[in-house]
C-alpha cells in the first residue's frame, strides 16, 4: 500500500529548507555520494557542515570543491574518522566536543555495503555490522550532550535492504562465521541501525531527553555505495540497474536524509524515503516500516550488547 505523501504529488523536495544560518550539521561519509550532495545542498542555504571522514584526500578535495561552489568563507570542514576503528571514533568525537561549538543535527550517513569475503575491523567485529552499527552507535553516544544542549536531532540513514536477510540479528553468530553471505550480513548491519535508533527513541523518552531521531533510506541512487568489494553478480547486476530509469541520483538519494535534517512535524517513529516502486525512487515522504524493524526484545538486547562490544554505557 502507497501512503498519501504529507508533501504532495511532488513529495519533499530542498525547495522546502528555509535559510540554516545559524545551524551546524555534523555527517558521517559527507564526502561522496549522496552524503555529498547533501552536504552540498546544505552549505547553499547557509549552513556550517562538519563531515566525519575516512579518507583525508577525499575530505580536502571536498572542501575544495564545495569552496569553488560557495566561495573560500564557506562554513565547511572535516574531522578524519574511521567508523571501523572505535579508537579512531573516539579520537574523531573528543575533537567534536572540543572544536564544534554547538551540533544542531547528527547525520548518520556513511555506509560499507554488500563486502563479498567476510572481512573484520580492527576491534574483530564483521566490517558491515562493525562500520555501519557499532561505530554509530559509540558516535552518537560520545556526541549526545552535545547534540541535546542545541535540542538537536539525529538522522539515521538505513536502507530498504532491512526487509531481505534473516530479518532479525543473528546474536549467536554475530560475525557470521558459519553462514557468511554479503547480502545477508548488509542487511542485517542496516536493521541494526534502525534498531538503534528506534530503541534509543524510546531512552529519550524514558529520561526525558531534548533530541529527536528519524530514521530515512535513500532508495536506489547511483552512490559509490556498490563498489569493488561487492560481489562480481552484484556489481554486474548493479551497473545494469544503474544505466536504468530504477535507480535516481545520488542528489535524490539525499533528499531523505536532508528532509529528516531540516523539516519540522515529522513522526519519529516513522521510515522516510522515496515512496515510488519497490520504495526505489520517486517522491519523497512516509514509507511502510516492517514490524521486524521494532522488535522490543531484539531492540533491547542488541542495544545491550553494542553498549558492551563499544565499551561504552549511554548515561541516562
């Protein structure tokens, strides 16, 4: 069933974001794909964006490239971060606190996807889950004081992939070992994040916090995100859909992540994207969340167990 998009025919569009002056945007893989555009459509209504990043070549080229866009005072930076190295979190976030004055919004962007041969991260955890999950998880937990002093937000950028797998989080094989299969596991790091972010509405309420959460996906965009590490299938497949009118760009791809940024009167428990076939593309608004994605029990024993694999209690 298609939901009636609150926005229109048209769905949510950039059109809607009014000036961001005053505001900082923190995000994670800002320096490609939709993370990118968003970043870019951010800096054009005035904002301060401070992107978290793996690669300092790929960051500077960054900044430079949104500085010829917005002029050399452009409000823009980064922060060097390796989302599978929980030190280099750490490292990344006692910056943040030192350096950032104040974090209006908390993007949660960057992703691994479809890792062919199980691979790890240098804590031992499996690459999707131990980037996409637990590096998340810890960087939101470091930077939430911060985040609620502004009554600020946090977006969750997840992916439809939720829906394939096991549906679930397989807690007696978290790394996999036995079953390893790169879809499979993607999935599953992408549930883990909806997870997260779900069970951690339900702390703020609980302890009567001042920071929203919203949960998006882009849909298929055309994003750097299926790259040499997927499988050769995969990739094939990938390059033919693509060169196809089922897959939009990757500045599409970020009208979700922008929309749960910017726009006031959404539900937080809610699943935003693009609404069209398959929730690929098309208008931009309210998507139908699977039960399995707010599971109570699987929400609270995962949220237990990555506050003991980061080494990090939430303080409420």
């Amino acid at each position: 069933m298609i939901m009636a998009n609150q926005f229109g025919k048209k769905g949510w569009t950039p059109e809607r974001i009014n000036n961001l002056e005053d505001k900082t945007y923190l995000i994670t893989g800002g320096n490609g794909g939709a993370g990118f555009e968003a970043t870019r459509i951010l800096l054009s209504k005035g904002a301060e964006v401070v992107m978290l990043n793996r690669s300092a070549t790929k960051s500077e080229k960054a900044v430079e490239d949104l500085k010829v866009m917005f002029g050399a005072d452009a409000k823009i930076s980064y922060i060097e971060m390796d989302l599978a190295n929980l030190a280099s979190v750490r490292k990344a976030a006692e910056e943040v606190n030192k350096t950032v004055p104040k974090i209006d919004v908390l993007i949660c962007n960057a992703a691994v996807a479809q890792v062919a041969k199980q691979e790890f991260t240098v804590d031992g955890f499996e690459s999707q889950l131990g980037t996409n999950h637990y590096g998340h998880f810890l960087l939101n937990n470091l930077l939430f004081d911060k985040i609620e002093q502004s009554n600020g937000r946090i977006v969750v950028v997840a992916s439809e992939g939720y829906k394939m797998g096991i549906k679930t989080i397989q807690f007696d094989d978290m790394n996999w070992d036995k079953n390893y299969e790169a879809n499979a596991v993607y999935s599953q790091s992408k549930l883990a994040q909806m997870m997260f972010a779900y069970e951690l509405q339900d702390h703020i309420k609980n302890a009567n916090k001042n920071v929203s959460v919203y949960v998006c996906h882009p849909g298929a965009s055309k994003t750097s995100l299926i790259k040499k590490d997927a499988p050769l299938i995969t990739r094939i497949s990938w390059a033919i859909l693509a060169a196809s009118p089922l897959v939009q760009s990757a500045e599409k791809g970020a009208y979700p992540e922008l929309m749960c940024a910017t726009e006031e009167g959404l539900k937080q428990n809610a699943f935003y994207g693009p609404t069209g076939m398959n929730y690929w593309t098309g208008p931009v608004g309210e998507c139908k969340l699977e039960p399995h994605a707010v599971d109570k029990e699987v929400m609270s024993k995962l949220w237990t167990l990555s506050e003991k694999e980061t080494n990090c209690k939430w303080n409420f």
